[in-house]
C-alpha cells in the first residue's frame, strides 16, 4: 500500500521553463513533507520540506505548497536548470521530529538544452 | 564536517547466504536509518536506532537485523538472503534532539546488493 504516490515517473521541462512535480498521500497522519534530490551513484540529499501548519514554503528557486484537504504537495522549481537533473522523491512523516519517513517511488527530471 | 560513508559500495552474494553492511554516521549524528531501494522504487524504511537500540523498524522479516555501536556507526545484517533482496541499501544518520527541530535525515551513497 503506497503511502506516498508519485505518478509521473519522468518529465522533461525546457531550461528556463518551470518545473512542477507532484505527490500524494493517503496517510491523513502526516504532517510532515520533505523532497529529496538523488544523482546517480550518491544518496539522497535533501532539498525542502514543509510542516502541515503552512501551506507553502520556498528556498531560493524551490518552493514547496502544500493542500492537505487534497493530500497533494507539489515542488516548483522556477528557472529549470540543467543541474536540476535527477530523481526526486516526494517523502512524509506523522511527526515532525520523526526519523521513520516514507518515501515516493520518485519523479526523474530531465531539463532540456 | 564528514558526511555519511557505507562500506562496501558493491558485493555479490549467493541465495542463502549472509551479508553485512556497515555504516559511519556523520559527525555530530546519533541516530541511524537505514533504507532499501530497490530498481525503479523509492527508498523503503527498514528500522532506525538510536542509543545503540533499535527505535522503529519498518515491514521486514526478522532475518534484517541492525547494531548501533557507542561511536554511532551502524550495521545491517540480512541472513537466508532471497534474490528479491537484490537492492541499494541506503545509511541515513540523523540528529534527534537537535536544535534545528526537524530531524533532517543524511544519506550515504549506499551499498548495492546483487543476490545471484
């Protein structure tokens, strides 16, 4: 039972362009978000998270909304840069402070020249 | 500031065999998850633990085991190995406890498993 859906397992988003991926949940416990990037051959770094109290939070060119009575979060990254390619996985907790994170099978990025 | 190291980075076992993997926290770290990603799969919780006992353990059979040691570096042992347990076996040390709230988890590159 997948906890934590991505259905887009690629996209591809010109550079420049905007990037949106999105994620689902069905665990109503969550209250805690966070999107990890992962380049082939290194772990998972993580990249933003966002806690059920706001909904939206941004870091730089990444910005993370949240709508709980959806059970969607979606990630923007505004401009698409060629770096920005890689997997991204969509990942929640039922506590802020807890390490026990269920991850998405993850979106894989392809920013085009 | 070290990051987190996994040793090895890849082995080959045989079904029915034993493996362990091992894993250095990064500094400051006192809490250790590990992770298994299978092909095309997101990374699945497998257990936590923190002070040197074990603190969560996801949907895996008992033949996975963990240690902490006093040094906060870890190990993972899987016993009977199973072709289906032919992964990326990902580390991640964290802080609880922290200040910063969040326990904010830090990957190694992992230890990738071929059960033949």
């Amino acid at each position: 039972d997948q906890q934590v859906k991505q259905n887009s397992p690629s996209l591809s988003v010109q550079e420049g362009r905007i990037s949106i991926l999105n994620c689902d949940y069905t665990n109503s416990m969550f209250d805690y978000f966070l999107w990890y990037k992962k380049y082939p051959a290194e772990g998972p770094t993580f990249l933003i998270s966002i806690s059920s109290i706001k909904d939206k939070n941004e870091d730089g060119r990444f910005t993370v909304f949240l709508n709980k009575s959806a059970k969607h979060l979606s990630l923007h990254i505004v401009p698409s840069q060629p770096g920005d390619s890689a997997v991204y996985f969509c990942a929640a907790s039922a506590e802020r402070r807890d390490d026990k994170i269920i991850f998405g099978k993850g979106t894989r990025l392809h920013i085009l020249p | 500031e070290t990051g987190v190291t996994q040793s090895p980075t890849h082995l080959i076992k045989t079904r029915g065999q034993q493996v362990t993997l091992r894993c250095s926290s990064q500094s400051g770290h006192n809490t250790v998850s590990w992770y298994q990603q299978a092909l095309g799969q997101g990374p699945q919780f497998i257990f936590q633990y923190y002070r040197e006992e074990e603190n969560g353990r996801g949907n895996f059979p008992p033949r996975f085991s963990g240690l902490q040691f006093p040094n906060y570096s870890s190990e993972l042992n899987v016993n009977a190995l199973e072709l289906d347990d032919s992964a990326l076996y990902l580390c991640a040390s964290s802080l609880v406890g922290g200040h910063s709230g969040a326990n904010v988890l830090t990957f190694g590159a992992g230890s990738r498993l071929t059960v033949l």
